[in-house]
C-alpha cells in the first residue's frame, strides 16, 4: 500500500523544496481522512508534483516532519539505519566518541532525523523524542543502537512540555540493557562531572555548552565568578580549574545543585558556592548587596516557545542581562547564552545594545559562539541553531 498523500496549498512549496523539514497547519491543504498519527506520508504541491516523505502527526503544530526528497525511499528500518549510521560518523570523524564521555550521537532536525536526540554517556545510551511518530517506532530506534552501538543500556526519557505537545505518553525507563548503579561519571576537559540519566535535567547533563565551559574557563584567572542558571556547576568547575578566585552559583532546581555539590567534591577545586532560588531574586539581591564579579555567565533556560513569545522573551533576556551588568566590574567579562531557536545571534546582540545603553556601559563582543561539534546545525532549518554563547567584554 502505497503511503497516504497530502497536498499542500498553492505557494506554499517553496520552504519543502529547500529541504525545510517541518509543514505547518498553514501549509496544508488536504489529508487523507482518518489519517493515524503517526502515519508515513508523501507530500505534493498545488500542482501535484512529489515533494517529501515524512510522518504524520494531527496532534502537533508540526503536522508533518519530511525525511526524505527521494519519491522511491520508504520511511523502513534500513532507511533509518544508514541515517543514524551518518550522525555516528560525523562524532567518530570528529573524535568525539568513546567510553569515558559524554556526546550527542543524533541530533534531531540537524541529523535529518527530526524528533529524536540520542545522547551518549560513558557505556549508556539516553534516547529522547519529540515526535509521535518518532517515539512510536522507538522499538525500531532501540534495535539499530543495539546493532550499531551494543551499549550497556539505553534509557528512554521525554521532556513533559514536549510529549504534551505531539501526545507522547511515554515512562521514563530504561528501555534495553541494565541501569548503571547510580549517576554516571563522564570526563569533559579533564574534569569529572556526574550524569543521573534517570532524573537528570534533558538527557542529563547540557553536552551542547561543553566548547563553552572550556572557553569561558579561560577568562577566569584571578577573578570572581557568577554562574547563573548553574545546574551542575559546569561553567564554575571550568572557571576554577583556570583560576578562578571563587565561584557563586545560582540555580532555582535542588537537586542540580546538589549535583554541583557533588562535582565540586569530585574535582577538588578552589571555593565554590551555591544560591538555590530564582535568579531574577537572587540578581537583585546581590545587586542591593553591592557585590561584583569579574566574570558573569548567564545561561537561562529557553524563553521562546514559540514565534508569539519572542518579544516578551527579549524583555526576559534584557532585564537578565542588566541585572548581570550591575554585578560586573569595569573591564569584566559579561557572558549572555541563549538557547531559543527562534531568537538570532543577531536579536541578542541588539538585546546587548539595549541593555549597554540602559545601563550606560560600553559593551565589547569578543566571540559569538554557537554549541559544540556534536550538536551541528542544518543549513535547511535553521531552528536547529538554537544555542548562542556571546562573550562580551563591558568597561
Ligand atoms: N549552565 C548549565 C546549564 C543551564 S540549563 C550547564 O552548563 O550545565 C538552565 C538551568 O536553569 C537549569 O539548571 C534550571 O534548573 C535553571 N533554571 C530555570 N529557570 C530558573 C530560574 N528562574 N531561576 C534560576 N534557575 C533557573
């Protein structure tokens, strides 16, 4: 049986042409009636000419993810196989791969395999789904890890937000293998840090800042150090192995903070602390208490779900942003990530502008950073750039 077709409305090919891997109720003009979530489809324009394959899902603002131009390729094991084997590849090339770190194998959207990350943590496994369609062929996922990884165990875990938006219900479990005995130890630039692949946040660690760490870590010596929406302390553990004077944490999430803790102990650093509670309070509190630092990261969580939010987003990150200038001495370094796709290098940067003139300060951009090699970008969706990592200097 061939798959069922969908027609898209007149003008509305072009994005699909270009390799765009998300329709949009907009775009659509037919489906098949009773069409199951969840269904492999085939995409035509106005004019009935083929597109794309992808899968269906009537729960999702993505109505239809596309996986492939080729009219004669089926959506089977095989296909799906030789797309995880490329993702692989890319890490192996890159020398990202082995037993004692941690790495993004697979990398939705950027992988041309939109809707499912697979994260690697020393021998395990952590697969994540933001697709139905995705999710319900995690059976066939887990079987071609297995072939092509033979890992230890692999967890299934689904982000709430996410899973509500496509109708995934799905446990967190492990899926095939064994549960490591506790957190899992993983090496990133010589420093240890733990991974709890059951309730970690994400897959259990932000594997996408590891170039960043490292890099921030650079600018630490000799000063004092702010680490804003700190989870693990990764950034904190970096700035101290490069001298930092001391490290101030902040994270409204306990049990992130207990991991800091817990790598701190591990890596035997200089004097870390840590603020639990929000960090829009905790800002201002240290602003009235007249403290200062030489180094700032600001690392929030993504304020723009969706094209409606971005500008109050940009109010999010430009009163964020202000409160860190406050704490900033002359000469400091000032480090302001974003992680929403939908807002660019070039919003944030403006954002800076703003903020350099609301708070009368001269602010530098020494680097625009994106994430690391393992989580590359799809010159076709470029939503898949969702990370920015502006280091600025501000006199
Ligand atoms: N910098 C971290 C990753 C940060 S992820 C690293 O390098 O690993 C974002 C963090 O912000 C999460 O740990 C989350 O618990 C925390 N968070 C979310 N909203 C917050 C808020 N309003 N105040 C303080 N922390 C918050």
């Amino acid at each position: 049986m061939s798959p069922a077709r969908i027609t898209l409305k007149q003008g509305k090919a072009k994005p699909f042409y270009a390799r765009h891997p998300w329709v949009f109720p907009g775009a659509i003009d037919s489906v098949e009636e009773n069409l199951p979530d969840g269904s492999e489809v085939e995409v035509y324009s106005a004019g009935g000419n083929f597109i794309a394959k992808g899968l269906y899902n009537s729960q999702s603002k993505i109505r239809v993810r596309l996986y492939t131009w080729n009219a004669d390729q089926s959506l089977d094991k095989e296909f799906f196989k030789t797309k995880f084997q490329n993702a692989i590849q890319l890490r192996t090339d890159l020398g990202l791969i082995n037993d004692e770190s941690g790495c993004r194998l697979v990398f939705s959207e950027a992988d041309n395999l939109s809707g499912i990350c697979v994260d690697k943590y020393g021998r395990w496994l952590v697969a994540q789904f933001t697709s139905l369609a995705m999710a319900n062929r995690r059976e066939m996922f887990f079987d071609i890890l297995q072939e092509l990884l033979n890992p230890d165990g692999i967890y299934l875990r689904t982000e709430k937000g996410i899973g509500k938006l496509e109708g995934i219900s799905l446990q967190d479990e492990i899926c095939r293998g064994t549960p490591p005995d506790g957190p899992v130890p993983i090496v990133e630039h010589g420093l240890q840090f733990m991974v709890n692949l059951s309730e970690g946040q994400k897959t259990g660690y932000y594997l996408d800042q590891k170039e960043n760490r490292h890099e921030v870590g650079k600018l630490a010596q000799g000063r004092r150090v702010l680490d804003v929406f700190c989870y693990g302390g990764g950034f904190s553990m970096h700035a101290l192995k490069y001298g930092a004077l001391e490290t101030v944490g902040i994270d409204q999430s306990a049990s992130a903070l207990n991991l800091a803790v817990e790598n701190a102990k591990r890596n035997n650093l200089g004097p870390c602390r840590w603020i639990l509670g929000s960090a829009f309070e905790k800002l201002s509190e240290l602003v009235e208490a007249g403290e200062k630092f030489g180094l700032i990261i600001l690392d929030p969580p993504k304020f723009a779900r969706s094209q409606n939010a971005i500008n109050e987003a940009i109010k999010g990150y430009r009163r964020l942003n202000s409160l860190g200038l406050r704490l900033l001495e002359p000469g400091g370094f000032l480090v302001s990530c974003c992680c929403s796709g939908l807002i660019t290098m070039d919003m944030i940067e403006h954002m800076l502008a703003l903020v350099g003139a609301d708070e009368k300060r001269d602010i530098q951009v020494l680097q625009r950073r994106g994430p690391s090699p393992d989580h590359p970008v799809s010159a076709s969706c470029l939503e898949s750039h969702y990370l920015k990592c502006i280091i600025t200097r501000v006199m």
